[in-house]
C-alpha cells in the first residue's frame, strides 16, 4: 500500500474515480460545487466563532455576578414556605443495607 493511500486506494484508483466525476459533471459543475461548498465551510465557520464568542460574554457576565462569598445550602425547615415533604419509599427498608435482591 501506498503512503498516498486513501481508504484502501491508491493513487491509480483515486485518478481515475476523478476523471470518471469530471466525466459527470463537468468542470463548471464541479467548480460550482467547490466554491458552494467552500462559502457553505466559511458561513459555518463565522456562526460557531460567534456562539463561541456569545457564550464566552455569558461566562464573563456571570462570573462578575458572582461573589466572594461561597454559596451553603441550607436544607429547609418544615416550618418554611416551600418545604416539602420527602417522598416516602414503597419498598421496606433492610436493616443490613443489602441492596440485593432474591428473586
């Protein structure tokens, strides 16, 4: 096999493969194509490099929000608004702690 190898082909097969397209197509076609292609790469190329610039602005505005402080949750009281509840399991509790069960 050779360096140039491309997917188990060699250069020989990859010559006439393209020959056998421009054979199809023509050559303003496929000049078309290139150049559609290529704008299509550039468009996609300055919409990731803007989300990537949006995003990084988000992260920056919200790092500035941020205090010094650290955050510590609290867990809620039952005498607090919003407090809930936990849900009650419906399976009985093992005393051992032995997750496995018989079946």
């Amino acid at each position: 096999m050779t360096p140039l190898a491309f997917g188990g082909l060699g250069v020989p097969e990859l010559l006439i493969i393209l020959a056998v397209v421009l054979l199809l197509f023509g050559g303003a076609r496929l000049a078309g194509l290139g150049k559609s292609t290529g704008r299509a790469l550039r468009e996609f190329k300055e919409e990731t490099k803007g989300l990537r610039d949006k995003d990084g602005a988000a992260v920056d505005e919200a790092s500035a929000q941020r205090t010094s402080e650290p955050y510590t949750a609290e867990p809620l009281a039952p005498t607090d608004p919003g407090y809930t509840q936990p849900p009650r399991s419906q399976a009985p509790v093992d005393p051992t702690g032995d997750v496995r069960r018989d079946v």
